[in-house]
C-alpha cells in the first residue's frame, strides 16, 4: 500500500525525523490561506501517488500568496499520468538549501534483510543515479530487528560529506529504521535529505510503502488509505478475495493462481493477442468468487472476447462451472467465453457445461488462439 | 534419491485440525506420505485419522521422531509456527500459508540459515518426489517418478507444467514450490546445487517471474557450477510496473525484475528459455 507524501512526513515527525512546516489544501482558497501564514517562500506540491509530479508541473516555488494561490489554481485539477490531484501541500521553504542527498530504507530480497541506501546524490531519481555512477552509492544491511547502530555510524557523516551532519543524520537513520519495522513498510524513502544554511538536516520529500500482508496488524496505516489513488475494480476485487489488475487489451482473462495468470496473459501475446486484465481467482474458488469475475471481467468496455484457463489442484473445476452457470443467470452475456478447464473434476465441470454455449478448448495454446480470434471478431 | 523428501520423511502437520491442515493431511496420507502426527495447541491429545495431536512440535518430535514438517497455519500466527518447528531443530520446515507479513519472514529465515534447517515458502505450493513423499498442497496424480527435477516460484503453473512434462513421458525427480513472496527460505540458488548432486536428477526445468533477482543470481551459478543441462520459464513478460501480480514478491521495480532481464540472463548463461509451456514440454522431452 501506498501513501501520499503530507503522510509519510507526517510519520516522519512521528519518529523524530525532521520535515519543514506544511499545510493540507484541496481549494486555492486553502493553499493562499496557508501561504499567508507561512509568510515568505512557499512551495505547492501535488499529493497523488504516481512518480514524475515535479516534471509534469506538479510542484511550484513561490514567493507570496498570491503566486500561491496562482500555484494552486494551476497544480489542484490537473492531471498527472492519469490521475487528477485533489489535494496539494503547502511547505514553509525559507531556508536556503546547501546539499541534497538522498536516504532509503528498503526490504531487500536478495540480502533477505532491511537495507540503507545512501547517497549523496539527492533529489534526482536513484535508480538513475545508481546506473550511472554506481560508487554513488552506499549500502549496509540489517538482518535482525536491531538498528545497526555501527554501520550507520560509519556511513553517516558521508551523506553530506560534513562530519558536523554526522549524528542529526544518525538520529533520522534511527527512526527511519524503527518507523520501518513498526509500521511494516516495505520502503521508506527521503528525497532529498537535505542540509539548509540554517545548520539542520531535514526531509524535505518522502515516500512509504506498506507490507500488504501486515496491514491486519496496523489499523492505523490502514486508515490512511486514499481510495482515489485506486482502481475501484482493483479495490473492488481485493475485498472479494481475487486479485486483478487492469490492462489495456480486449480479452479477458480468468485463471486460478497468479503464476498460471501470468502465463496465460503472456502466452495470449506471444500468439499475438492482448490481454485486458491479470486476474487470479485464487485457490478453492467458490461460485461467488466467480460470479464476482465475470461482473469485472464484463464491466470493462474495451473486452470482446474472455478466456477462462482453470488448472484443478484445490480448486474444483466442478465450482467454477457452477460459478459460470449462475453468472451466466445474473448476468446478461454476449461476450463469447473460451473455457479450458484441466486437472480436479474437469470432466464433471465441462458435462455441467455442455448446454451453456461456451466454446471449450483441450489445451490452453487452443484456448488462446480461440480467445484472439473471437477478440477479432472472427470464428473461433 | 530426489532431494529433500523420500520414502524416509517422517512428517508432522503444525496446523492439523484445521480447515485445510485437515484437508491436506488426508491428501498426503493418501498419496503414502509417511505423516506421524500433528501439532495444534489446546488440541493436544486429541487425533486425527488415528494420528496423534500434540500441544508442540517438541512434543510431536519427542514421540514420533519426525523429520520434517508442514504448516498450514492462519497466516498472523504461521512466522511463530516456523520459529517453534526450527528451533526445535527440525531439518526440514515447509510453509504454505499465504500472506505472512514479510518482516516476520526475515527473522524466520535468518534462524532456519543459523540452525541449518532448509526452510521452503511461504506461500507456496509445497514438495513432492514423486511415488515417495508429497509435502504440501499439490495435485498428487499429474506427477510421476522420472529424473527430471522442477523448481517454481508459482503454484497452478507448477502443476501445469508437471502435467505437460508427464502427458511426454518425462517423470520428476522432485519438484518444488519455492513460494511467491518476497522473502522465501530456500531458491534457486539452493536448490540446483542440490540436484545437481542427485544422482536421480538428469536435468532442471526452473520457473521463473517478475520480481527480484534471484533468477539473475541463478544464471550465473549456472554457468559456473551446474554442468546438468537446465531449461527455464520466465512468465510475467505482459505486467505492467509497479503493479503486484497475486504474488506478493511478483513485481516490477524502478525498473528492476523484469522478465526481459531474466530471460536476457538466462540466454547468457547458455540455458534455453521457453516461450509458451509446451515449448518447453517439447524441449526436456525431445532431449
């Protein structure tokens, strides 16, 4: 799960990490009110989730609230890859800054532990400057629960290159090591950390991602989901126990487990289809769970044709087809349907078939070039 | 041989009386898994299908001997299950809940490495050697006794394939889910070692996806240690960024993980990558 920046600032101050005044504003009215009270220079940032805001217009400098509000005319309304802001934040900026340097925590798969990446290249994308001056650089690693208090110690005077930065950088790698296990992130990023004329470090942009799987554990993270940064049908999907995700082709694709899913929306392009969606129904499917697919397989306007691949381990092919019939009794079809159902009960399921008008396939390459040629308006 | 699980494997089921435990136990015994007993706390003393149920994996060793268990455990208390089973020493835990918060499976993974003890998933479909042992939630009749070995980061896609592998002829030594999350116990790179020391295993067929680099990691050890020929599938090719695909760990990155990266290693490193499934059916079995 993701959460906007005024957010993980917000946590930032929680665990002692600094970041300059800021101010919520979903009205121009709101960003000059607060830019009034801030006196001075101001910057107006867009809150949405997607990456890229400062290079679509998205954050603006300005020096008195009427700019502010100009700012704020411009920035609430527009949209950024797709999505439109709603809210923008309104930081006090009136310290000068001296060096931008960047500060990430992240789960680290390969290191199967929590890593510090650091670098003294700050406010530019990392992963750029990863590929282009990798000595740039600087990683250590925690393993257990324990903050590596040595480590850090050791890198983190060479952040800003200023023994004098050395321990207010310490103090904010602590508490980001400590928001990032007792919250469950999977990422918590501060770009820039910077260093500003009046001697203090602070975060001056954040970023935090969650461990989907401990959102159980933390209700109060979960509060702070922004439903207008999600796919509704996506949302939609989760709460009945599928997982989807929206693509931009026309064949609709319903599979059981999310590597066979993989599969199938790659084995569809290689024989020269697009798939309009991942979904996985999951293990043991129940009927309602396929009744709930179909309702978001057809509501997608761009699908014309959808593909059922069914592997039965756990999951019976006798209740997707079950799922199929009464699906095709709430719901009014005229999608034509491939199905290919294998593996645990798939002959009771395809009998139960039989008078449903689907059109069945043996194998799932036959499945596929079915689904694409119907999707072209042509016979399967 | 096979790796991992054989006629010897004496297992426990943590989780027994339980929705799927209890469904899966049976599964399992029905296959010929030699299952010895089970663990549920506040259930101790009680059996299952003559089974005897324990309040600990202590316990259950102590009386049983067994040599490995299975977790089918809710997924807040699965990461305390683990601990108990390798802190008890057990040499083989495998997991199969869903969903276990990843912090958890950091310290998890950490005492199975210092107490020697192979860990396998979460979130995964389990291991089988086919005829001998199946330790999970897999399908047990699309398999059968072969010397072709398969590891898989997936669940249906694992069986699959195991399936087209059998409709050619070509049995499986052991296969292995190694589960979808981002921190999983044991990988490809602890795996093909091990077939590569079995004296029943002829080749490797390795599924790969999106997320991570462990396949990356797994080409090189390839080229420099594996001399049994091994054959990949790599699927996520059509995900879009920054969006799970099901699998917790099946992601792409700031550009990382992706399919093209690993496909690209892979083709270095000299091993063949399927296009579609029964490509790569086609190609283990034409070999």
């Amino acid at each position: 799960m993701k959460i906007h920046e005024y957010q993980a600032k917000e946590l930032f101050r929680e665990y002692g990490i600094p970041a300059p005044p800021q101010a919520l504003a979903i009205t121009p009215d709101e960003v000059q009110t607060a830019a009034e009270r801030y006196g001075g220079t101001v910057a107006v940032k867009a809150q949405v989730h997607v990456g890229g805001r400062g290079k679509a217009g998205g954050i603006q400098v300005v020096k008195s609230p009427a700019e502010a509000r100009a700012a704020g005319e411009k920035i609430l309304g527009m949209e950024i890859k797709g999505i439109t802001v709603k809210k923008v934040i309104v930081v006090e900026s009136h310290a000068e800054i001296l060096k931008e340097a960047y500060l990430g925590v992240i789960l680290d798969r390969g290191e199967k532990g929590i890593s510090f990446i650091c670098s003294p290249e700050g406010g530019v994308d990392i992963e750029e400057v990863a590929e282009r001056t990798p000595d740039k650089i600087l990683k250590f690693t925690a393993t257990s629960s324990e903050f590596p208090e040595e480590k850090a110690r050791a890198h983190a005077g060479r952040l800003f290159d200023d023994e004098a930065t050395a321990e207010p950088v310490l103090e904010i790698m602590r508490g980001l090591f400590h928001l990032f296990r007792e919250k469950d992130c999977s990422l918590a990023e501060i770009n820039p950390l910077v260093q500003n004329d009046r001697g203090e470090v602070m975060a001056l942009d954040g970023k935090i991602n969650f461990d989907d799987n401990a959102l159980f554990r933390q209700p109060d993270i979960e509060a702070l989901r922004d439903p207008d940064e999600e796919d509704p049908d996506e949302i939609e999907a989760k709460e009945a126990g599928l997982s989807f995700v929206s693509l931009d082709g026309d064949i609709g694709c319903m599979v059981n487990g999310a590597g066979l899913a993989m599969a199938t929306m790659d084995i569809i392009q290689h024989y020269g289809g697009r798939p309009a969606n991942f979904l996985d129904v999951g293990g043991s499917s129940s009927p309602e769970k396929v009744v709930k697919a179909f309702e978001l397989l057809t509501r997608n306007p761009n699908v014309r044709s959808i593909l059922i691949n069914i592997f039965g381990g756990i999951t019976r092919c006798d209740d997707i087809a079950n799922g199929i019939l009464e699906s095709r009794r709430r719901i009014d079809l005229d999608i034509p349907i491939v199905i290919r159902l294998s593996g645990t009960n798939a002959d009771k399921g395809l009998e139960m078939l039989k008078d449903a008008s689907l059109i069945t396939a043996e194998t799932l390459a036959e499945a596929v070039q079915k689904a694409i040629a119907l999707a072209k308006g042509e016979d399967a | 041989m096979s790796i991992l699980v054989d006629q010897d494997t004496r297992l426990i089921v943590q989780g027994i009386t339980g929705r799927d435990g209890s469904f899966h136990a049976r599964q399992m015994l029905n296959y010929g898994t030699k299952v010895v007993g089970g663990v549920t706390p506040g259930k101790g003393g009680q059996t299952f299908e003559g089974l005897p149920v324990f309040e600990t994996v202590r316990e259950a060793v102590k009386e049983t001997s067994a040599n490995a268990t299975v977790i089918y455990v809710p997924a807040k208390f699965a990461a305390a299950a683990a601990m108990e089973a390798i802190e008890e020493g057990l040499p083989l835990v495998v997991c199969i809940t869903e969903g276990i918060p990843v912090l958890d499976m950091v310290e998890v993974y950490h005492a199975a490495k210092r107490k020697g003890c192979v860990l396998i998933g979460p979130n995964c479909p389990g291991v089988i050697s086919p005829g001998k042992s199946k330790v999970g939630i897999m399908p047990g009749p699309i398999h059968k006794p072969g010397r072709a070995g398969v590891i898989s980061r997936s669940g249906t896609l694992t069986y699959e394939i195991v399936n087209a592998l059998t409709v050619r002829g070509v049995g499986q030594s052991t296969c292995i889910g190694v589960g979808g999350d981002p921190i999983v116990g044991a990988g490809f790179l602890d795996l093909l070692p091990m077939f590569e020391q079995d004296d029943e295993t002829d080749a490797v067929v390795l599924v790969g996806e999106i997320g991570g680099d462990e396949e990356e990691r797994a080409a090189v050890l390839i080229k420099e240690r594996i001399s049994k020929p091994v054959f990949a599938y790599i699927v996520g090719q059509t995900a879009p960024e920054g969006k799970r695909m099901g699998h917790a760990g099946a992601i792409v990155s700031g550009g990382a993980g992706t399919a093209e990266s690993k496909i690209k290693a892979f083709t270095e490193a000299g091993v063949p990558v399927a296009k579609t499934i029964d490509d790569l059916a086609d190609t283990v079995a034409k070999r």
